[in-house]
C-alpha cells in the first residue's frame, strides 16, 4: 500500500477483513472528517467497521485497558494512536480482523474504560448512545500472537452492537496532534 505524502495521512487502519458471517458484511473503514453518527443502531448492517480517532497523541496519564498493557495500564508519558472499531448488526455473527500500522498496545472493551478515554476521539463523529458500548457476553476480541499489529474480533451483534477503541504505538502513517 502506497501512502502519499500531500497533507496530513491518517492511513492507520490498514485492512479488515470478514472470514466467516452469519450475514453478507465486508469491511469497511470509515473516513472521520465525514460527519457521521455511530451508536443507537445508526448503521444496522453486517459490516464490520474501523475509523481512526486522535493519532500520536502523548497521553498526559495513563489510561487503563480491558486487553493488553503492561498488567492492564498503558502508562502516561506513551504516545498512542487511537482507533474505533464497531460491528452494529441487527443479529449478525462474524469473525474476523482489523490490520493497524502499528504495534497493538491495548483495547478498551468495556464501557468504564471507554468513556475513560473519549478525551482521544478528537473527531467530527457523533457518539450516539455512550453508555451501551462495549462487548456483549459472548464477544471476543485479541491481539494476534505471531502479529501484534491485528486484531481478532468474533462478535454477535444484536442492538446497540458491540463497539471497542484500540489503542497502537506511535502510527506512522497518522499525523502528529
């Protein structure tokens, strides 16, 4: 994949993919300078989404994480790029993943942790129905072993749908806040 280098490149979720469904969903990332909703059942579709949030941001404290860290803390001082992935199906199933530029450092999945870290949205997107994020029972989520820069997502959909922020190492195609 070829980045061009005209102006700020926020590139930071590489891929996705859907390996196995209950529906017809595909991939799809996002673009955050569209204006869009997400929450409160806004896409109801078996897609599976990514958009990037605030990029190389150095967090001014440490920020607790449900996957990953160093025992569950990503420590202040780290410079993070942040990242929204969200499966908002009616009654769907899928598996599959969300390929990042860089390392995996940790994913916020459930809804203390995230609304602990909305200070790294820093973006046009509305949230919709905050206190419904997170996974429902039964979802999984993971970092690859062999590859720290995928994450594994088997997820059930059903209203709200199931809505993480994934937290990578410095991105080398995001820009610097």
């Amino acid at each position: 994949m070829l980045l061009s280098a005209a102006g700020p490149v926020g590139a930071v979720v590489l891929d996705g993919e859907i390996l196995r469904q209950s529906g017809t969903g595909q991939f799809v990332k996002l673009d955050p300078e569209d204006v869009f909703a997400v929450g409160e059942d806004t896409f109801d579709t078996d897609h599976l989404y990514a958009f990037d949030e605030d990029q190389n941001i150095v967090l001014d404290r440490a920020i607790r994480v449900d996957i990953g860290g160093e025992m569950g803390v990503i420590p202040g001082g780290t410079t993070v790029a942040s990242h929204y992935v969200f499966f908002d199906s009616v009654r769907g199933r899928h598996y599959g993943y969300v390929y990042f530029d860089a390392p995996i450092l940790g994913v916020a999945a459930f809804q203390d942790t995230m609304a602990a870290t909305d200070f790294l949205a820093n973006n046009e997107v509305v949230y919709l129905s905050t206190e419904l994020r997170g996974l429902e029972e039964g979802d999984q989520v993971w970092i690859d072993d062999e590859d720290p820069h995928k994450l594994w997502v088997y997820w059930a959909g059903s209203s709200p749908g199931d809505y993480i922020r994934v937290f990578t190492e410095w991105s080398p195609g995001g820009h610097m806040m």
